[in-house]
C-alpha cells in the first residue's frame, strides 16, 4: 500500500506575499499541483495534503481533488509536526507514507518511481532523495557513514565545517509507515528554529538510505522569489530544448515563455517576445512573433502573426495576422484570411479569403467568403444593455468608416458605401449608402475675420 503526504501547511515567510507559498505559480501551474500531479502518476492507495495557513484558499485552488483528503495542521510547528498530526488523524500506517515537500515543484514522477524501486530493494525504515549542490545555502546537510544516512543537519543549525557538506535534502522521503509511526511522537524540537524537524527522523530510524539524484534541477525547493524565478527558467529551457529538439526555431528564446500544455509544429519559427500560453497549438511552417501572445488558441499550418494578441480562438491556414491585431475568445478565422493593423475581433466566424485589414472592430458577427472590410469598418453589437449578431455574405465591400448598427444582415455581393451608418438589412447584390449628400457651393469664400 502506498499512501502520498504533501506538506503544505506553512506561510512561506520568505516569499513575502499575502499568498500562501505552495499556491504561487510556475508557468501558469501551482507548486503545489504540480507536486501533486507528479504524484497521481504513481497511482497511491491515498493522497494527503497537510493545510494550515489559509488552508480553504489552498484547498480551493486544487484542480481535481477527488480522493484526496486534507489534514489541517494548526498551528504549524514544523515538518516533522505536520506528519505528527497526520499519524494520529489517520490510524491505518500501513505499508509505504511518501512524504513531499509541497515547494519542491518539478520533482518528476519517474524520480518518484526510482525512489520506491530503492526503498524496497534496500527494505529500508526510510530512504530520501539527495542531491549534491554546488551551492547548498538553506538545504538541510545530509551525513552518511556506511552507506546509511546518520543525521540531517538544518542550514541553520549547522557550525562551520557541517556548512561545507554539499550533499543536500531535496525534502522527499519515503518512509515504512510502521517504522515511522513508532519513532513520530519522539521528535522534539530542541533547534534554532524551535521547530519539530521531518529531518530528526533520519538518526532515529535505523535503516535510513540516500537515494543520490544527480540532475539537481527538479529538486530546487522554493523559499523566495529569486528561487522561485530561477524555477522558472528551468522549465522554460526545458520546454524550449524539447520543442527545438522537435523541430521549432527560437530566435530568442530567453524573450519567450512557452506553456507546457501547447504544441508546436515543425518548422515554426518563433521570434522574440512571443508568449504561447494555456493549451495552444501551433501546427507547421508558421512563423509567430515578434512581439506576440497567444493563449488557449489553435493555430494551423504557414499561418504569419507579427505584434499581436489572440486569445481562445482557432485560426485555419495561411492566415495573416497583425501587426497591432487583437483576437477575442470565440473567433474563426478562417484559410487565407488577413486580419490587419489595429483590428479587433470577438466572437465572430470569419471565413475563407476574407480581408479586414485596417483599423476595425468586428464583434459577434459573420463575415462571408473573399469578403472586403473597408479601414475603419465598425459594427455596433451592443445598445447599452444587449449584444446583437452581423451578418454579411461572401463577395461583399464593406466601405471605408461603414457602422453596421446591429441586428444586421448583408446579403452577398453587398457594396456599403464609404461612410454609412447601415441601420436596415440589404439583399444580395445590393448597394447600400447612408449618408448625407455632398453639397458643393461654387466660389465660396470664407468669412473675413474680423478686426
Ligand atoms: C526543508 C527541510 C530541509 C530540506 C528542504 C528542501 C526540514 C526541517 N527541512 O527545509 O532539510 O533541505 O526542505 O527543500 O524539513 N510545512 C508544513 N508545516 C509546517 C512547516 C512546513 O506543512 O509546520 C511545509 C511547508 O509549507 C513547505 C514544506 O513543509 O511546503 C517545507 O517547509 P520549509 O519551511 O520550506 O522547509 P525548508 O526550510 O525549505
Ligand atoms: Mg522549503
């Protein structure tokens, strides 16, 4: 039986935020979900997040919290207090307890897995996952003799010749419950910090293992916003080095952030600046940014988007995007379509062949095939209380500065002159125009000012 202990209690001081540290984010995931989907890889008996400091906010941000169950730890004392107060709300300690570190964000499932194979191997009370770090500030130092581990020692409890030890905690244990449960109500918490230490454990357990990881980079622990940063880097580089391995050209890289959730082509380019977030995906041969934000949005193949924004919408082939473009949730653009400079589109299908290159904002409409949007082009969907559809058909040539005061529908082959205000329906083949006739006053002089 395998049961997870995700410790999450804790404030996390050293972030100096209002937000509890395991709920602050890493390309757009929590600390702690990402702990937690590592975990759910393993397929435990059961899942237990140990909450504390603003426990319902950290309850709440939990995507999917079937069978995991929450263990309120109040007030916090310590790590090893957190799994004090877990041994005796749970009575069963059968098998194996993993206890995590809710701050330790990119453990991976498959190093979880190797942990386990170890354990049982060794048949050990407890074996924990170590790593040697060039700098070791603020890990606990882990001391070995004889292949066994005799004692962590925090940072700050160390003197100076422990300091140099370099063979660190990652903060993830895997502990025979039984053994455990024998030796929990022993700690004490007699440290600088005044604090009951997970790590006391080690020296009273007989048979504790180091299980030596030597990538260090998914056990960063997180206790401040430098680490937190530097986190982050290492999932972009990783995020980036797959996608490029793959087939994608960064051109500079270090400017983009791509979330883990998207997909890329191959032979997409990317240039500087360029943000793909959510679950985007991006298909072969286009050429993306610079200077561009996609998010939640599929993206087909030799599309082009220079400077700018597109948000939860599906764009086809050979689209034309930007530069200054905004792309609302909702949209269709559709094959061989160009959307131009400062265009904004919301909830519109706009289909094959369709031009609307300067200066509009199309909102809850339909746009026709090898339709022309003249610049300016504006349709007002929205009276002060309720949103209205326009409609338009193919082969239509929306004039320059035509309002399209919705509900509309043009017909196909609709011409608006430049400079309506379209109020009524138009049929196919039609030309509409609304707006006051010129009126030209021959040799008109203006008035002479006057003195
Ligand atoms: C801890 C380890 C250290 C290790 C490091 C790895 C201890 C005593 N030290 O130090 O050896 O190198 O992690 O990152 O365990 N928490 C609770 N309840 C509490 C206190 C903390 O649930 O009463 C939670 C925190 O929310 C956090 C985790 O336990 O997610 C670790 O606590 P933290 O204070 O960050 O420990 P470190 O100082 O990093
Ligand atoms: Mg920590």
């Amino acid at each position: 039986m395998l049961s997870v202990a995700i410790l999450a209690a804790g404030r996390g001081t050293r972030m100096a935020s209002s937000i509890p540290k395991v709920l602050h984010q890493l390309s757009g995931k929590t600390l702690l979900q990402r702990v937690i989907d590592s975990c759910k890889q393993l397929k435990p008996d059961n899942i237990y997040i140990i909450v504390g400091h603003k426990s319902r906010v950290v309850e709440d941000s939990i995507l999917q919290n079937k069978g995991i169950h929450f263990i309120v730890q109040n007030p916090q004392k310590g790590t090893g207090h957190a799994i004090q107060v877990l041994s005796q709300k749970v009575k069963n300690h059968k098998g194996k307890l993993m206890v995590l570190n809710g701050d330790v964000p990119l453990i991976k499932a498959e190093t979880l897995k190797k942990l386990i194979k170890f354990h049982d191997s060794k048949a050990a009370d407890v074996s924990l996952i170590t790593t040697m770090k060039e700098n070791p500030y603020g890990y606990g130092r882990v001391f070995t003799k004889d292949n066994l581990i005799e004692r962590i020692v925090e940072e700050k409890d160390c003197n100076k010749n422990e300091r140099l030890n370099l063979l660190t905690n990652a903060g993830i244990y895997c502990f025979s419950w039984e053994s455990l449960s024998k030796i929990i109500n022993a700690l004490k918490n007699k440290n600088k910090q005044k604090e009951i230490y997970l790590t006391d454990t080690i020296s009273l357990l007989k048979k504790s293992y180091s299980f030596e990881v030597e990538d260090d980079r998914e056990l960063q622990g997180i206790n401040n916003r430098v680490q937190l940063s530097k986190c982050e880097e290492t999932i972009q580089n990783l995020i980036k080095e797959k996608h490029m391995m793959g087939g994608v050209t960064f051109i500079n890289p270090s400017s983009c952030t791509i979330s883990e959730e998207s997909t890329i082509g191959m032979d997409v380019i990317i240039e500087a600046n360029t943000h793909i977030r959510g679950k985007s995906k991006i298909s072969n041969n286009c050429k993306i940014g610079p200077n561009v934000f996609i998010k939640d949005t599929i993206i087909n193949d030799n599309c082009e988007i220079i400077n700018s924004t597109i948000f939860n919408s599906k764009i086809m082939d050979h689209v034309k995007i930007g530069p200054y473009s905004h792309i609302r949730p909702n949209s269709e653009i559709s094959s061989q379509s160009k959307i131009g400079n400062f265009v904004e589109i919301k909830n519109s299908k706009i289909n094959e062949e369709v031009k609307i290159n300067h200066l509009s904002y199309i909102g809850d409409s339909k746009i026709g095939k090898c339709t022309n949007i003249g610049a300016g082009t504006i349709t007002a969907n929205f009276d002060g209380i309720k949103k209205y559809p326009t409609n338009i058909g193919k082969n239509s040539n929306i004039g320059a500065n035509t309002v399209l005061i919705a509900p509309i529908n043009l017909g196909d082959s609709v011409t608006t002159g430049a400079g309506s205000v379209i109020t009524k329906d138009s049929r196919n083949n039609s030309l509409a125009i609304a707006r006051s006739k010129q009126v030209n006053i021959e040799n008109w002089k203006r008035n002479k000012p006057r003195d």
